[in-house]
C-alpha cells in the first residue's frame, strides 16, 4: 500500500471505515416537528391527553426531552394542540368522498373512513369528544367544532343543496352530533355492532330524519326528492321504506283476543 502523503493542496482520501454503516440524515425543521406530532398523535390515539407526558413523547419519537421543548416551547398543552390539528386535518376529510353515486352510498363511503379514524384513535378520540381533559381550551374546543362544521358542510355539498335554509341546516348539523355520540357509545360497548351494521343504521338514521324535516320543510323535501330519484331500485332507500312500512302496520294491527277460557268441566262442583 502507498503510504506517501497526499499532495499539497489536495485532501487525504477518506477512511473505509467511515463509509461504514448507515449514513445519518439531519432533518429539516418541518420533518422534525411533523415526527414529533405522529409520536403524539400515536400517544393520544392509545390514552387520554392528561396521561400523556411530554417525557413519554420524547420515548416515543426517540429523542430527549429537551428537543421536544425546543419545537414545542408551550409544553405539553402546544403538542396537544399541533397533533389535535392534524387529527382534525384528517377527520375533515372524512366526508370528502367522491362525488358519485347516490347520496347513501356517499355517506356510507364517508362514515367508512369516519368509523375507520375512530376504531384507530380509540382513547383519543373519546377524550377529544367527551371533553374535559386538564388541557382541553377554547382553541381545542374550536378545533373540535371546526371539524364538525367541516363534516356538515360535506354532506351538504353531496346533497347539491346550494343554500340550504335553517332547517336542513340543523338537520345535518343534528346528524353529524348523533354520528359523535354513536361512535363513543360503540367504543364503550367493546365496537358493538359490527361496523357495518353502524355505518348502515347511521345512514338510515339521516334519512329517517330528513323525511321528518322535509315534512316542514318544503325546500328540504325537494332536496330529498332529488336525492330519492338517484338511489337505485331495492338499494338502501327502498329497504328502509319496506322496513318502516312494515313495522308501522305490525304497530297498527289490533291486537288478538285473549285466548278463552277452559270451560267447566260438566258436573263440577257438585
């Protein structure tokens, strides 16, 4: 081997042994603080936000403490709030299906995803919802509303309602709460019913309550006109419509008379 120096002027070549090995990417301060919200957000996925430390998002981003205070210097209640945005980024989207198909299949598609975003988050997405939480504010709170206002606003669009009047407005807005409230419950009862028996009773639930509004309502009735002519024959409409029908006439059927009493036996008695 030649050992003679290198040349003036002209670098030593480098050593075999510092190729070796994988090579360590700095990263940008975008990368960073996006590693440091998926490590909160997995956190607050699996408990609610009080139980979480900032120590135990260091762990889990693999980084010290001190780092995270570096991107976050508000402390645990600014990485809350940075990884309740992107959740809420994501839950927004939810509704945002393509738009074809009749209105049902595009809620089921929607509430698809919703269901999807809260079998994952479990934890999390109770204490976002139920509130209470030593960090929840009035920035979260807004957050949470914000995401809310969102969904409802796609559904709307996917309705083809231009301007909806108050009435189709605080029925949507009804729907989206009783989505909430059915998702909570079904993670209280351990994801009973199955997800697809959910997602099919919430998309009935909408259109039951859209009948009940378009029956005050003469511009929500046309809405559910429109819609009720793009759903296919025997599809999800038909067989709510078949079903309600039939329990309504089971409802009003009179009832059968009590069975008659055994008659006396002949010569009881004496």
């Amino acid at each position: 081997m030649d050992s003679s120096p290198a040349p003036p002027g002209r670098p030593p070549a480098p050593r075999s042994d510092r190729a070796s090995g994988p090579a360590y990417r700095r990263l940008s301060t975008t990368e960073r603080r996006g590693q440091l919200i998926a490590a909160a957000q997995r956190l607050f996925a699996r408990a609610a936000p009080e139980d979480v430390s900032l120590d135990d998002v260091a762990r889990e981003a693999g980084v010290s403490r001190p780092l995270v205070y570096r991107y976050f210097p508000g402390g645990k209640q600014q990485v809350y709030e940075a990884a309740l945005r992107g959740a809420a980024a994501d839950l927004e989207l939810c509704f945002a299906v393509p738009a074809r198909g009749p209105l049902s299949q595009r809620l089921a598609d929607g509430l698809d995803r919703y269901l999807a975003f809260v079998d994952k988050h479990g934890e999390g997405f109770t204490a976002l919802l139920k509130g209470g939480s030593v960090v929840e504010t009035s920035r979260t709170t807004a957050i949470v509303d914000g995401v809310r206002r969102a969904a409802a606003r796609q559904v709307l669009l996917h309705m083809g309602t231009g301007e909806p009047g108050p009435p189709l407005r605080m029925a949507v807005r009804t729907w989206i709460t009783t989505v909430e409230a059915a998702s909570l419950i079904w993670l209280d009862e351990n994801r009973e019913p199955p997800v697809g028996e959910l997602r099919d009773l919430l998309v009935e639930q909408f259109i039951a309550q859209l009948v009940v509004t378009a029956g005050r309502d003469a511009r929500t009735a046309a809405v559910l006109r429109a819609a009720a002519r793009s759903e296919p024959p025997g599809g999800r409409v038909d067989a709510l419509v078949a079903r309600g029908l039939a329990a309504l006439s089971a409802a009003a059927a009179p009832e059968p008379p009590p069975p008659a009493a055994p008659a006396a036996r002949a010569g009881a008695g004496t």
